[in-house]
C-alpha cells in the first residue's frame, strides 16, 4: 500500500515518519515511534487506554488514523513528567495514593487528568469522575484515582491535600 | 546511646516492613509509560500472526482455501489443522483434563473459534491475509441451552469423544456430558431433608461472565534453530507451568524453553490457561524462524479465550422453624461450552464449589455437579477467585436470604444464629474442608454496628409503607453478604496441576553491601508484588524494604513456582518468603554468634540486627552479618548468604468477611442507586494495608459489574451478543459506587506470618451483597429470586412482573 509522508510534534520533539493512510495513530506512536507507554486496550474507543493529548484535547488515538494527525502537537505519558526528570504532581498522585494497579490504564488515565486539570484545576469529585469516564480501569475501582487527582489539584494549586473522610 | 541514636520506631519504621503502607515500587515505571507488557516487545524480524475465526457456533469445516490469502503482500504463511497434525498440535491438552482444538479440526464448536492462523509482516497484513482466507462451512444445530445438552434429540457436538463412557472425572451419561462430581452424604442429607420443618428449594443462577483484563492474552514466540530454543514472552500468570506443558505438548526439552511473564496487566483469572495463539505463535515462530507475535484484540478476548461461571445452581435448605439450618442440598449444571477448559487443580472438576456449606454449621450436605458442553466459548476459568467459590458464595448467600424470608426473619439475624462459632475452629465442613479460623459473629456484629443496621432496616420498613401508599415509587434494598473463602492452593495431598504439586516458592540472595533479590514463583498481573514481598523480607530480617529487589517472572532465573490466581501467592508464596528469611535469619544467627564471640543461643533478633541478651550494647546489624557473609564465616561454614524454600501448605486459608450493600431503586426505570458499600475484610495478617484497602476496591467493582450487568450473553443461534465493551459492561468512574472498608484480624494459624490472601474476596462476597440488596428491595412485593444480572431493564421488568408497574 501506498505511504503517506507525516510530521508532528510528539513530546516536544519534531517526528516524521511513513505510514499507510490506515495506519492507527496508536500504531504510530507505540511502533514507529516506540513509545510504548500508549497502549490498546480495546480497539473501539471504549476503554482510553490509548489517551494522548492532541492540540489541547484528550484523544483516543486507538480511532485516529496517523495521517490525521499530521502536523499536530501531541503529548503522550512519556511527556508528562517534570522537565528535570521528577514526577509531576498527577504521577506522584497516582503514586501516593495508589491510583493504580496493573499500571496498564495509568498512562491513558495521567494524560486525560493531566487535561482534565488544566480546563479545571480545583475539580470536585464529580466533576472527576465525569471527567476521566471515558478511562477504564479494571483494578482500582476508581476511587484511589479520584484522590490521585485531587492530591495533584491540591498541589497544582499549592494548597495542601486533604483525604475526604470516609 | 546519644541522640542521634535512632529510636526503636525509627528502626522498625526504616525497613518499611510488614503493616506499614509502603508505596509501591512499580509505580516510578508505571506512572511514566515505562512499564514492560507484552505488545511492547518488538524483536528483529518479528512477524505477526492473527486468526481467521467462525461465524458460526456449530458447522462443518468443508475446505479452507488459502490460495489467494497467500498473495497478500506481507503474508508468508497460514497455519490450519492440517499443518498443526504434523506436529502433532492440532489438538492441546486442556488443564480440566478435556482436550481442545487448536485450530478446528473437521468442525466448528462456537462462534469465534480459531480456524486458521495467518502470518505476515504486520498486523495489517496479517488482517489482509485473514480476510482473503476461504472457509466452505455446513452449519449445523447449534447447541446453547445447557438445560437441552443431555437431551436424547440433542446434537452430538464432541465427535472426538465418541464412544467414550468415562472422561477424566468419571463415567459420561450422555454424548454432551463431561463429568458428575458428588460429594457429602447423600442419605443423611435427604433424611435431615425428610424430617425438616422448613424447606427452601431455588434454582439459581450465575451467569457467564468474562475477566477481561484491559490487557488481552499476548505472546511473542523466538525460537532459535541453532540452539533449538524456544523463547515465549507472555501475559502468563503461571509462567513455569506454561514451561512444563509446552515441553509436554510440542517435545521440547524443559531446559530449552525459556518462559518470561513481563508487566501483565491484569489477570483476574483470564491469563491462567494455555491458548490456540500461544501454541500457533510458536508453532508459527518454528516454522519460519522468526519471532512471532500473537495479540488478541478485544472481541476475541471477550468472546473466545475463556470465560467465567455458567453455574446453574439448584439449591435447597432444611431448617427447623426457628431457623437452625439443618441441611443442604445442591445440584450444579455447569455449562463449560465446547471443551471443559476449566482452570481448576486437576482432581477438581468443580474446583473448591464444595465451600458451599459458607460460614454455616450445616451438619449434613450433598453436593453434585453435572458439567455438560454447549456450542459456547471454552472454560470457564476463576474470575478473580479461588475456582468456583464465588458461585459458592453466591449459591448459600442467596439462598440464605431466601431462607430468611420464608421463615420472616431477618437475614442478619439469619445468619448469627448459623454461624460456625470461634470454638468450633478447625472446623470439619460437612463437604470436606477443615476451616482454618475464623471469629464470624464479632466480624458480622462491627458490620451492624458501624453501618446502624437495624436504624437502615427501620428506614427500609418505613419506606415500603410510604410506597404502598402511593407516595414514592423508589424501593429500598439491605443485601447482607457473609462469605467464607477458600484460597492458598495448595496442600499437596489435594492440589495439584497436571500432577505437578501446588506448592509456592522463594529464593533470597543477600549480597555484601546488605542488599538482595527475591526471585519468586509467582507472578504479580497488578498486585504490587514488587512492594509487598519485599515487605516481608524486611520484617523477617531486618534489611529495610528498598533495599529488596522483586523479581518474577522468568523461568530461568526463578525457582519452580504454580503462579499468580486463586488467592494463592500470599498464603502459599507467602509463607514460602517467611521460610526461606527465616533460613537467611539462621545463618545470619551464626555468623553474628562467630562475630561477637558468644553462643548463637546467647543472641536475640533485635528489629534489624542480633543482640547479645543482657548486653544491648553488643550488637550487630544485618547489613554487617551481610558483609561478613562473604568474608569472614565461622570456620566450615560456606561462605554466602542465599536461601532457597518450597513451601507446601498444610491447609488453605480461609478469609472472612461481613458486607452491606444499601441500594434505591426507582420501580418505574429500573435505575439503581449503591447509596452505601460496607466492606469488612478478615485476611488474617495485614502486610500492606493500602495495597489490601486497592484490591477490596478493585473486587468489589467487579463484583458490582459482574452482579449489575456484566455479562457474555448468546442468543438462541449462538451468536455472542455481548462481543465489545459496546455491550459488554465495564464500569466506568461515573457509575462505580464509593466503597467504604473495614476490618478484622482473625491470623491463619498455620501460616507462618498469619496472612490468609484477600484479592478476591470481594469478588466472593461482593456479588451476593448486590444481588442481595436487589432481591431485599423487591422481596416485600411478593418475588423471591431475581436472576442476575441485575441492570436497569431486568429491574424494571420485575417490577412489572410483581405489579409495581402498570
């Protein structure tokens, strides 16, 4: 099959590469690319296992073709840490408060709060849930990754964080 | 000592040992995309396989044409039955003791079964190839309601079985029947049955369900032709089990099979058993000398690798009118589909469904189960449970409420009445097990009192009333589940896989500098093994916990281990930790002795180092003994500091637990609300808390799934109707409950650190509490038992059903 030339901006680095006009972007990103952090889970858009963020938008790219990303900016998870290497304040969320489990959701789960925070940083638990619906996780039940989220919120914000009591 | 000397808590909180909330250590490389599964593994040269599957449930396989597949650009091979004879692969071997084909040999058993297998350059071409494969099928009658298998007029579905009256559990009575397996006596049960003042009798069901891990099962297969080595990375939860029925089925030596279990993420039952992309990936990988990658997509993850329950259960209680049980009684029709692939240990056709009694003194019981072969997926395999023991559950809890409700008491009360009390531990069930320990009334009544049970029953009574008088059409329901488990398989007088024992093991290397390794038989899928295990290691001898490194996983490093399923590595793997730490322990005992020039009787473990007893100050710390280890050992001592163990148990575990489900549901939608889910857990010795308070959430959210909705339905042709998460339900944040947990600790008494395994009993307890809260709300306008699962429809139509809706 024909190949079509595609350039875009993953993680802050200029791509390029040559992809059949089917290609998935998520084959892009995990084979071409080898960041493998992406990773499929269901193949219908379901489960956002294979979340990136896209110009601004959190995007299942498992129901993205390649080509049309072409010239757009796209974040995955192995670009969420901090520019010194450290873990952001969501990674350091999920860790501390044992968002996850597996560890096979988390990086769909970091780059959608990681969008979720910036269209609102101080989201109440609803607001939360809503907001990451379209991430399946099949280990935590969720609840761990709410308060991951407002442990990130909380110190996105700087204020400190407060488990809600049981 | 001076100030800086640290306190006790400070050298007891440093190694971060057992009860402490120690954050994990797999999380730095999960968090940052840097985990290791299996579809990140990209060798040179590796080549894709993919499968061409059935249409049809039932149907003759007339031909397979590959002449224009073989065309593709990309596509190098495509493997069928035929190719798989002369390898004598066809066929595998299944752990239930069936045999499975790999590839349909002559004919089709359900929709989705593997037909052929192509082999290309890419996935892509690879799907090119599937779709250029002609199949020339003779469908035949398909065979879906296992209530019809043993019908005369019912279609012969297993050819190969033919004239074949007994099969690994016993005779056959019928051409679809697979095994009957009875336990208990018959004859007392029936008399305690005949004098009975009371009886319940129900037939209820547990549907089929799936694990669907949100990773599916995937391999990689290398096999080098020079060496003649076979190297499989693989989503296994068993990896060295894998090893051994590979040398078996494909006449490799064990030696040249290297098995790697990478980051798996999520198991839950789906990833114990040996499937046709695993066979056909090495099959594929030895015939073109490449490595091939097998990856299930998500349809054929739900609709042909395994599936879960299918339990059809049959139930009856015997009571006296004041409610003392005094017998049960239990038929099981147990639809394994098309090959019973069932992921039990060998001896158990029916698993551990004989913990059925639950957390009851029943003096007598019968129990049989009848498994049969439908034209459906094969399995079934233990969703995140210890086989069969949350259809256990689900089956006396269930009908424990019914009981109640006959006899117009309540459940609770039901229940503290029946309970097998503290001093009847160990406790010989009337089908066989000896319980371990358990305190079941002090668990059942911080349960009542926290969630002020009899005030929510008031509220309940007071709704009804406001309901019949017309003034809300919400009902309320208290689903109160008291499960016993029965996990940490096992002992080997009754356990084993394939014949190999099911034992656990460790291996602790402690190097100079007062570091280690841990390589383990057992395979953490998300349990966080990396942190707990090594938490162990810290308590038993004193080296803190980030200085223990977790390995699993690999076959060639590891000692001989059965896995990761069940609820087995912390009872048996577990304890095998504590036994080879303690080995360390002993010798480390040694050296200090020989260091401080005293009798090792003289010194006392002290946290993390030996003290001479009377004489605090003369003291050596384990990371000195370590140093020593590999210098100066008391003379004919060999040098080193390792210590290998293979613990096998002398008994499960049995882990306890009290849950309440309080649930709203509106009559004229059929929509739920989970106001509230209580969960009280007793897992004996708590090694991580977090870690545990993770896998109750996690348990308890499937089992809201599997009781509100999850199902794998087939309708009456065949075909699966719940093929993608489309219809298959998943729960998201929005629609799980919050979950409120809780506690007891009742220790094992025979393990060595008192842990007893908790990953599935919320499952286990779990369903019943749903589905008990569903049945409660609606018991009061005259129904008795509502089938799983529960979703908005099915509650809508029992309330039309019951006249609550016009």
């Amino acid at each position: 099959m024909a190949k079509t030339h595609v350039t875009m901006k993953v993680n802050g680095a200029e791509v390029e590469g040559l992809v059949e006009p089917r290609t998935l972007l998520v084959h892009f990103i995990r084979e071409n690319l080898q960041l493998t952090g992406t990773h499929i889970g269901c193949e219908t858009t379901h489960c956002g296992a294979c979340t990136v963020d896209i110009d601004g938008m959190s995007v299942k790219s498992c129901t993205m073709f390649a080509v049309q990303a072409q010239g757009s900016d796209i974040t995955t998870v192995e670009g969420m840490a901090n520019a010194d290497g450290t873990l952001s304040a969501l990674q350091e969320g999920f860790r501390m408060m044992h968002g996850l489990q597996c560890g096979f959701c988390t990086p769909g789960m970091i780059v959608r709060a990681h969008r979720l925070l910036k269209e609102n940083p101080s989201p109440s638990e609803q607001e939360i849930r809503m907001g990451i619906s379209g991430n399946i996780c099949r280990c935590t039940g969720y609840q761990n990754i709410v308060k991951a989220i407002q442990y990130a919120s909380a110190k996105i914000n700087g204020v400190e964080f407060r488990e809600a009591a049981e | 000592m001076n100030d800086l000397t640290p306190t006790r808590e400070q050298r007891e909180a440093a190694l971060e040992g057992m009860g402490c909330k120690r954050k994990r250590v797999e999380d730095i490389r999960f968090t940052q995309g840097k985990g290791n599964y299996v579809d990140d593994i990209k060798l040179p040269g590796m080549l894709h396989g993919d499968f061409v599957r059935s249409p049809h449930p039932h149907a003759r396989v007339k031909k397979i044409d590959d002449s224009e597949a073989l065309k593709v650009p990309g596509v190098l091979a495509v493997i069928t039955a035929e190719t798989l004879k002369t390898v004598n692969l066809a066929w595998m071997p299944t752990l239930a003791g069936d045999v499975q084909m790999v590839l349909a040999d002559g004919k089709v058993l359900f929709q989705n079964q593997e037909v052929a297998f192509v082999v290309a350059t890419d996935r892509y071409a690879a799907d090119d190839g599937i779709n250029k494969v002609m199949v020339e099928y003779e469908p035949l009658a398909p065979l879906v309601d296992p209530f019809k298998s043993m019908d005369s007029d019912a279609p012969v579905l297993r050819e190969d079985l033919a004239g074949k009256t007994t099969g690994a559990h016993g005779p056959r009575k019928h051409h679809n029947h697979i095994f009957e397996w009875s336990v208990g006596d018959r004859e007392l049960t029936d008399a305690a049955f005949k004098k009975a003042e009371v009886t319940i009798k129900e037939m209820i069901s547990y549907h089929r369900t799936h694990p669907s891990p949100l990773e599916t099962c995937q391999c990689v297969c290398a096999f080098d032709k020079i060496k003649g080595e076979l190297t499989i990375y693989g989503t296994f939860q068993a990896p060295h089990v894998i090893r051994t029925v590979v040398s078996l089925i494909a006449k490799l030596p064990e030696q040249k099979i290297h098995v790697i279990s990478p980051d798996i993420g999520g198991g839950f039952g789906n990833k114990v058993g040996a499937y046709p992309g695993y066979i056909c990936a090495a099959v594929a990988s030895i015939v073109t000398g490449k490595p091939v990658k097998w990856v299930e997509d998500r349809i054929e993850n739900l609709t042909a690798t395994s599936f879960a329950r299918d339990y059809h259960m049959t139930t009856e209680i015997a009571a006296t009118k004041d409610g003392k049980v005094t017998g049960l009684r239990v038929h099981v029709l147990a639809d394994h589909g098309a090959f019973d692939a069932c992921a039990d240990p060998s001896k158990w056709p029916a698993g551990f469904f004989n913990i059925v009694t639950g957390s009851y003194d029943f003096p007598t019981a019968h129990l049989a189960v009848d498994g049969v072969y439908t034209n459906k997926a094969p399995g079934g395999v233990a969703y995140r449970c210890s086989f069969r023991v949350t259809e256990a559950a689900y089956c006396i809890e269930r009908a424990m409420d019914i009981l109640a409700q006959k006899l117009n008491m309540d459940p609770a009360e039901l229940r503290l009445k029946n309970f097998i009390k503290p001093e009847q531990f160990p406790y010989h069930s009337a089908l066989g097990w000896e319980y371990d320990s358990g305190d079941y009334h002090t668990a059942m009544r911080k349960m009542m009192e926290t969630t002020s049970y009899a005030a929510l029953r008031k509220e309940q009574a007071d709704k009804r009333a406001a309901f019949k008088r017309g003034e809300t059409r919400e009902i309320m329901g208290l689903g109160v589940s008291f499960f016993t488990e029965i996990v940490g398989a096992g002992p080997s007088k009754n356990c084993d896989i394939l014949g190999i024992a099911m034992f656990d093991s460790c291996e602790i290397r402690m190097h100079p500098t007062g570091a280690g390794i841990a390589r383990m038989g057992t395979k953490s899928q998300g349990q966080g093994h990396e942190t707990t295990w090594a938490q162990i290691i810290a308590t038993e001898i004193g080296i803190p916990a980030d200085n223990i490194m977790v390995e699993e996983g690999n076959t060639d490093t590891a000692p001989y281990g059965l896995g990761t399923y069940g609820s087995r590595s912390t009872p048996v793997a577990g304890a095998a930790i504590a036994m080879a730490a303690r080995k360390i322990k002993a010798k480390a005992q040694m050296i200090a002795a020989y260091k401080l020039e005293v009798h090792e009787d003289d010194l006392e473990f002290d946290i993390d180092g030996f003290r001479v007893k009377g004489l605090p100050e003369r003291y050596m710390s384990m990371k000195d003994i370590c140093w020593a280890a590999y210098n100066s050992v008391p003379p004919g001592m060999e040098p080193g500091l390792e210590a290998v163990s293979y613990y096998d148990p002398p008994n499960m575990t049995y882990p306890f637990g009290a849950y309440l489900c309080v649930m709203d549901i509106d009559v004229d939608t059929g929509v739920y609300k989970v106001r509230r889910f209580y969960a009280l857990d007793d897992c004996g010795t708590r090694i991580n808390p977090m870690i545990i308070e993770g896998q109750v959430h996690g348990g308890l959210t499937e089992a809201f799934a599997i009781a509100m909705g999850q199902e794998i339905r087939y309708d009456e042709t065949g075909n699966v109707v719940t093929g993608s998460f489309m219809d298959f339900f998943m729960p998201t944040a929005v629609e799980t409950p919050h979950w409120e947990t809780d506690f007891t600790v009742t220790p094992s008494p025979h393990h060595p650190i008192g842990a007893k395994g908790v990953g599935e009993s919320p499952n286990v307890g779990g369903v019943p509490a749903f589905s008990n809260a569903v049945n409660d709300a609606f018991s009061f306008l005259g129904s008795r038992h509502i089938q799983m699962p529960h979703d908005f429809w099915r509650n809508w139509k029992a309330a039309k059903e019951l006249g609550a809706v016009a």
